[in-house]
C-alpha cells in the first residue's frame, strides 16, 4: 500500500491509494446519473497527474503551472489567455457549463505503476471527472487505459510514442501532443538536406514504449532518404550516466549519434556525449552529429552549452509569433515570470479543448465529450489550423524543426525554428503499420 499526496484549492490531503491489484471501485455517480462522477453541485473537479518527482519532473512543473493558468481563464481571472484567441467561442469564463473549476494532483514519479494509482485515487476518492496529464508515454498510456475502465474523459499531456494513437488507443483517451512517427516525418528532410544523404546512424533509445517508436519512426524516415542505422541500445529510464553507452560509439563507424532520450536522460546522455569529444571527431571523412529528435526548452536549459547546433523537433515554441501563442506567452509570462513550455502549452490547450467539448456537447458524459472532440477542426491555439481525428483520437498540425541556438540573448532564448513543417507533411493513414494492432473500441461513460 502506497500513499499520494492531493491538492485542493491550496490544502494539502493525503489519502491511501488502493493497490494495483485491487478491483475498480463501484462508482455512486455512476449508477445514480449515468456516467462516472457528474458534477452535482457548484464545482467540477479535474485531476492533474503530473511527474513532481522523476527524470520528467522540471516538465512536470511547468505542466503544472499551464494547468492552473488554465483554470484560472477558465473561471474568469487574468487576462483570458488563449480564450480570446481560440477560433470556438463558447467558454464565457464561467468556469464549465456554469460550475466553477477545481482541482486536484497527483505525482506519477514518472512511473506507469504510480501514475495509475494517483488517477485511481483522484476519480474514486475526489470525484475528478477529467484526468489530464503526464510526461511520459508509459504513464500516459496506463492512465489512458485506466480512465477507459474508469470512464473518465483522458486528455493526454506530453505523450510521444505512436502507441498512444496507435495500438494503445482508447475511445475514451485524446492526444494533442505530436508523435514519433510525425517527428521523423518532419526532421529527417532537413536531417539529409544539411548533412547529406549518406549517413551512419548510431541509436541511443530509452528503454520503454516511447523510446522504441521513436527510434522506429527516426530510423525509417532517415533510411528512407539513405542514411544507414548502425546500431540501436537500449538504455535504462533510471540511468544517470551513460558513459558507457557513449564509449561504443567510437569505434562503430557511426558518423551520426541519435539520442532517443529526453528530460533528464537526455541531458545526461548529450553532457557524457560531448565530454566524449564527439562534437570535435570526424568520421568517414563527415563531421560527426549529434541528434535529439525530441526537444524541449527545459531540455535545452539543462544542457546548457552542449545544445548549440544540435537539430530536432518539437510540438510549440514561444517565439511562434502567431496571436494564440503570443496571447499565451504574455499570460503564462506575466504570471510566473518566464515564458512557458512545450509540455506547458499542450497542457494549457488539453484543459480548454476538454471544457470547450463540454460546453459544445451541453454535457459532462464522457461520450458526448468524445463525441464533440472526435472530427473537431480548431484554430488560434498556438499551432495553426487542427484536427482532432476521430479514428484515432490524435491531433494533427504544423510541426517545428528547431536547433540549439549558437548565440542565445537570454537563459530562455536557446531554441530557433528551422523549419515550420505543414501538417500534410506529417500526416498518415490510421491503419499506417506503425500504429496498426489495436482498437481504439467504444466509449465508457462509467455506468
């Protein structure tokens, strides 16, 4: 038996989280009303399961932070944020469909395990109806089949294994975020165009489910264009110091290293890289690269000097200059003093899209909620036109080629956009055989 720690308006509670094994529990709302926790009162609840602890912790944070500027617009504070610029005008600040917005979270430790747990406790103990977040594929995935058994609505934060739209997809689980598959195909052009078409890749690849479709998806759009996978390595999501993964490189013929790592393992594997001089080596008459095909601000922070130059991609940036990404900038900006995240926009947008399904839907079911978001083409929340689809439930839009700045102005400035990929570039078929054997089935209202 563990024990996880909640927040509500502030107060610190803590309540036993029932063990793995245990069976579901019977859910009162749903037997009374129909689906799993309606909201009968004033307020609804939604569930906030971010890594506070981890190797994803520093996205955790600032996941954390969007989700409560989120509901801080959604109940009528600030200055509104992406509510002014969002093309769907049907959230008046009047929290959802008239109930004021609260809320509750979880640490996911960055473990599957964990991360089932605090949900579980956040939907049986305090009623959430929603459950958002996570920083991990693996954690995405176990919550999103949770919420499936629960019958919850599961809007996913910072998931980019192709599983998670793929064969792990669930009616009742939504992804924003980009995917692995969606990275390859807007890096690898760019990739071949400025370091050439005859390339040796060497793979480093975090070992659990977004690591694998990652270097899947790198590996075919790179080989595709004529690059040579060498090798692929698994490595453990715990380690520190990948000394010992770098040392092979040198002697594999490898003239490209790919490190299918990110958070802190990237930072960590990236430092141990250039401390092995890979930056300065040439190899089979080429400079040797070095490539982080997912990348993050908070990442690139972390690395600090070892960043320039590098390529890779990523699903928003703060210096995007259209009007729902500067409206944000400016709230997340004014409230916590710097400027937000990848992770923290998916988090921000999954809050306003999960309340504007409810108010356009006229109701808190899951399945009505699902039903307004399946199909659902949306503008003026930071990444151009999108669709959410409805056979997969994953979003599709313009994906960002960025690279490591040689001469950032500011501790935040470490990121330029290389390429604005158009979404047509990225988009697949939903049988595509990188995201085949599974079902995304029927939607669970809990009852």
């Amino acid at each position: 038996m563990s024990k996880s720690n909640f927040t509500r308006r502030g107060v610190l509670k803590t309540g036993a989280v029932a063990g793995a094994g245990l069976a579901l529990p019977t859910y009162l709302n749903a037997a009374s009303h129909g689906f799993t926790n309606e909201p009968t009162g004033g307020t609804v609840t939604l569930g906030f399961n971010v890594p506070q602890t981890g190797p994803y912790a520093d996205e955790g944070a600032d996941e954390l932070r969007a989700y409560e500027l989120a509901v801080e617009h959604l109940n009528g504070g600030g200055d509104g944020g992406m509510l002014n610029t969002f093309s769907s005008k049907v959230l008046e600040g009047n929290g959802i469909l008239g109930k004021k917005v609260e809320y509750v979270t979880g640490d996911t430790q960055t473990k599957s395990d964990a991360a089932r747990a605090s949900a579980k406790s956040m939907i049986e103990k305090d009623g959430a109806v929603m459950i958002t977040g996570g920083s991990s594929s693996g954690v995405a995935i176990a919550v999103q089949g949770l919420c499936q058994e629960a019958g919850v609505i599961f809007m996913a934060g910072l998931t980019h294994s192709n599983d998670t739209t793929g064969k792990d997809k669930k009616a009742n689980g939504f992804r924003h975020f980009f995917n692995g598959y969606m990275s390859g195909a807007a890096l690898a052009p760019v990739l071949a165009n400025l370091y050439g078409a005859d390339r040796k890749a060497y793979h480093l690849t975090a070992d659990y489910t977004w690591g694998w479709t990652q270097q899947e998806s790198i590996a075919a759009s790179t080989e595709a264009l004529g690059w040579e996978t060498v090798n692929d390595v698994r490595t453990p999501l715990a380690a520190t110091d990948f000394s010992s993964y770098i040392a092979p490189v040198l002697n594999s013929g490898a003239d490209v290293l790919v490190l299918n790592h990110y958070g802190g393992n990237m930072v960590n594997s990236l430092t141990n890289a250039v401390q092995f001089g890979l930056r300065e080596k040439q190899v089979n008459g080429k400079n040797f690269e070095i490539v982080v095909p997912l990348f993050s601000r908070l990442m690139a922070r972390g690395a600090g000097e070892n960043i320039k130059g590098i390529l890779g991609s990523t699903n928003w940036h703060w210096s995007l200059q259209d009007e729902g990404s500067k409206a944000f900038v400016k709230s997340f900006g004014t409230k916590y003093g710097f400027p937000p995240s990848q992770a923290a926009h998916t988090c921000y947008v999954q809050t306003l899209l999960y309340a504007d399904a409810v108010a356009r839907a006229g109701s808190f079911n899951p399945c009505a909620v699902a039903e307004a978001l399946e199909g659902y083409e949306f503008d003026g929340l930071g990444n151009g036109p999108t669709l959410y689809r409805a056979e997969d439930h994953q979003c599709f839009k313009d994906v960002l080629v960025v690279k490591g700045k040689e001469n950032p102005t500011s501790e935040f400035d470490l990121l330029e956009v290389v390429e604005v990929t158009p979404r047509a570039q990225v988009e697949y078929a939903p049988d595509h055989p990188m995201f085949a054997g599974g079902s995304l089935g029927s939607c669970n209202p809990g009852a």
